[in-house]
C-alpha cells in the first residue's frame, strides 16, 4: 500500500506505470530504475510519483523491442544519442519486418491448396509500355534452354504494386505500375515473354485492364474480353536479394538518353564501349580511342567502367524520359540504369571487363 510520505509499494506502482513487479524488479537489478526507497528490515521497494514518466518509457522502450543497453542510452544520453540510437532501432525494426513479411509472402506463395486471389486493374497502354521495357533483359538462346525461368516475365500483384520483372543474369528489369486499385493477397506469376508479348498488343488497344492471378494461373480482362496468362512452372530467380545486395553508389552520370543512345551506337560493336569521366566531362572510348564527348553532368570520383555496346543500348532504349541516370558503384559490380527523374523502371546492366589502351 502507499506510505505516509507520499510513497507509493512496488505493486501499486506497477499498476500505476503499466509494468509487472517482477519487471520493476528486474530494472531494480540492472540499475535502469531504482526505487526511491528501500525497508531495510522488509526489503520491500517504494516508489515516487517523480519516477513515473520514466518508467513509462522504459515500458514504452521495451515494448518496442529495445535491448536495455540501447534503453539506457535513450534515458540517460544526450538528446542527440538518443535520437541517434532511436532513429537507428526503428531502422532495424523496419528491415526486420519487411523481411519477415517477404518470408511469411513466400511460405504462403508455396502453400498447397490456399485459396489465394489477387486483382489489380491499371490502363492497357500502361501494361504494354512495361512489358516492351523488361522483355529485352529476358534470355535468349542457349541460357534460356537451360535455365526457362529466364525466359520468362515474372509478375508480381500486391496491395500497392504490379511488378514486370525479367533477367538473363547480365541484365535484370523491374518496372513497377501503381494500380488504380488493387485487392487480395500477394501473387506471383511467370509467363513466357513470346505470350506475353501478344497480350501487351491485346492490352495496348484496351483503355483499361484487369490482371487477376490465382491458383489456377493468371488472366487478363478487357471491355468484354478475356485473355489467359499462361502460367510457366519455375523458379525464378531471387531479385529483390540482387537489388538489396547492391553496393552503396559513388559515380553518378546523368545524360541526355537520346543523345547517350546515339553516341552509344555509332561506336559500333567492335569490342566493349568505355566510358570514362573526368573533370566532369563524360567521354566515350571505343577500340582505344575516344569516339564522343556528350553532355552529361558528372558526380563523385573519377572512373572508367566498360559494357558491350549491344547491352547498354538496349537499356538506354527501354528507359522512360528524356534522361538517363547511371548509377555506378565500381568498374565490376552492376550498374543500375533507370530515368533521372522516375524510378518506377530499373534496369541492371553488367559490366565487362575493361584494358586500358593509350588514348
């Protein structure tokens, strides 16, 4: 019970905070909250009213999942440290859970016999634009006899997103389309890009759609029409963990596409094109000589990093918007190519490998 001096016991104060005794405790032992006084005959703890609004957020820590040694920082730190540590914990807290859902999503995804749906309705043009964008990184050839995920489209439907993605392992493309509405539950769907390219020319001369994936394959519905996506059975590769495994970027190149493009093809493709910045001038070097100098604006260290022509043009061709932004962490990892001013489409594009010849 509470005492004569305005002391409150250990249980009262438990239920005044929102916090189990045995956890008023614990904190006793950890030095993160000390009772104000202590029976030295009885031992039993006392609490002030002072010692409230701490033990509120200590509760309001732990609840959050924060380790006490993040929690005493957060108490007894500076603003500064505390905001640190608290910003950094949210960090964390939000990886965790995007990736515990991505998990949950793809233990679901293989699930037998769920009645799993999805819909999302986006315009027809919108559809046909995207799958004209990925279908170039798809394989061809001998890669595609012996891997035939790779010569598919995966689609991806979820609450917020329809995502076009294809690879040949040299090349990925990921266009995402906002639907005007979407419901369901997250689904996936590969289709060969032959097929699917014959319904992007359906979709292109319909106003709006409507992509409907389930346990028995996919569908696309017109005004008055439909069309089956014929499902493939593989396994397609893992993107996201391409994407989330990226380096941090230190060269950015920001150019004119149409005239990048240009510049890109008359160099030919006799051998890898170069293409090296310095002094904030982009140039391009061909057979071991350089072939153009186009506007571009130039950011971070100087670097040369080399691609077959044939590659980057075809991701210089499938990009959106009148500039393009190449993203490079280093001469050998993948570059990311996508629209400077949109990232609903992006494209990875691997180098190779690069002599350095006297220019």
């Amino acid at each position: 019970m509470d005492d004569n001096d305005g002391l409150m016991s250990i249980g009262a104060f438990a239920r005044r905070v929102g916090l189990a005794p045995s956890a008023l405790r614990f904190y006793d032992d950890c030095d993160v909250l000390r009772p104000a006084s202590v029976d030295d005959a009885t031992g039993y703890r006392y609490y002030s009213p002072g010692q409230e609004a701490r033990a509120v957020l200590v509760r309001r820590l732990r609840e959050a999942g924060m380790p006490l040694t993040d929690a005493t920082v957060v108490l007894d730190g500076t603003r500064a440290e505390a905001r640190a540590v608290l910003e950094a914990h949210a960090r964390r807290a939000r990886e965790a859970a995007e990736s515990a859902q991505s998990a949950i999503e793809e233990v679901l995804r293989d699930l037998p016999g769920g009645a799993r749906r999805a819909t999302a309705r986006l315009g027809g043009a919108e559809l046909a634009s995207a799958v004209r964008q990925v279908a170039p990184a798809v394989a061809t050839g001998p890669a595609r006899e012996e891997f035939p995920a790779l010569g598919c489209v995966l689609i991806e439907l979820d609450r917020q997103e329809v995502r076009l993605v294809a690879t040949d392992r040299y090349r990925l493309a990921v266009r995402a389309l906002r639907p005007s509405s979407a419901e369901g539950d997250p689904c996936r769907l590969l289709v060969g890009v032959s097929e699917l390219a014959d319904l992007a020319s359906w979709a292109l001369r319909e106003p709006d759609i409507s992509i409907e994936v389930d346990q028995q394959g996919g569908r696309l519905h017109g005004a008055g029409a439909t069309r089956d996506l014929p499902a493939v059975d593989a396994t397609f590769p893992d993107y996201r963990m391409v994407l989330d495994g990226l380096p941090a970027t230190r060269h950015r190149i920001i150019a004119d596409r149409a005239a990048l493009r240009a510049a890109t093809a008359a160099a030919g493709h006799d051998g890898p094109l170069t293409l090296r910045t310095d002094e904030q001038q982009l140039t391009l070097v061909s057979r071991g000589a350089p072939t153009a100098t186009p506007a571009a604006v130039c950011t971070g260290p100087p670097v040369r990093i080399a691609f077959d022509p044939g590659v980057l043009l075809q991701a210089l061709d499938s990009g959106v918007g009148p500039d393009v932004l190449l993203e490079i962490s280093s001469p050998i990892e993948p570059v990311v190519v996508r629209s400077a001013d949109q990232g609903s489409f992006t494209s990875l594009v691997m180098p190779v490998h690069d002599t350095p010849a006297d220019e």
